[in-house]
C-alpha cells in the first residue's frame, strides 16, 4: 500500500477489504457472484448494519464507474484466500515424526481390518 495516503484513506481501504472478506466468507463465489452477494448484504444492513450510504463513506461503491475499484477489492482478496490456502496445505501435507512402535500398531489395525473385511492376502 502506498505509504503516502492519507490515513483516513487507508482506513476506508481496510473497511472495505474486510466488507468484502465478510461477503467471500459467507458466500464462497466468483465474480458476479460476489458482487450479487455484496449487493444483499448492503441491502438488509448485515455488515455492521451498514447499508449502500455507510458503505460508500468506506470505500464501497456499486456503481459502474466504482467497478474497477470494487474488482481491485475483490481480486485482493481472492489473492489472500489462494495464499491462506497454500499456507494451510503446506501445513497439512508437512511430515509427522512416527514412533517404529505407532508403525507397527497401524501395521496389526490393517491386518486386523483386512481379516474383519474379508481382504486379508
């Protein structure tokens, strides 16, 4: 973010980001999709019960020549969702330490189950 703007302006860039993470999160969806979601929830005042007006004093215009601003949003946090994932399928995928003896347990359980199924070889 530039730091040259003004502080009131990165506080209207941060409500707005987070109005649009409110929105992803709830609704898990692409462009237009998102921006249908957006509009609803402006609509019934559901983010901090901030509709059209409230959100536009933070950044958050509907209309046509607010588009490229409003997809910029979006694409950011689209972009924070694909690295939050990354970083959470790196955690899941990273290698266990295992005891021989919690091996040799596993190996007896599978054996156990293929006898019980009928598998057993």
């Amino acid at each position: 973010m530039d730091s040259r703007r003004r502080p009131e302006d990165r506080a209207a860039t941060d409500a707005a980001l987070d109005f649009v993470r409110f929105c992803h999160r709830r609704r898990r969806v692409g462009w237009p999709e998102l921006y249908d979601e957006m509009c609803a929830v402006a609509c019934r005042g559901i983010y901090h019960g901030w509709g059209f007006g409230e959100l536009a004093e933070h950044g958050i215009a509907f209309g046509l020549a607010e588009m490229p601003r409003l997809a910029g949003f979006v694409a950011q946090v689209a972009q924070e969702e694909i690295e939050r994932r990354g970083r959470l399928l790196v955690g899941a995928m990273a290698p266990l330490p295992v005891s021989s003896d919690a091996l040799e347990e596993a190996s007896e359980a599978t054996r156990h189950a293929r006898v019980l199924t009928g598998t057993a070889g």
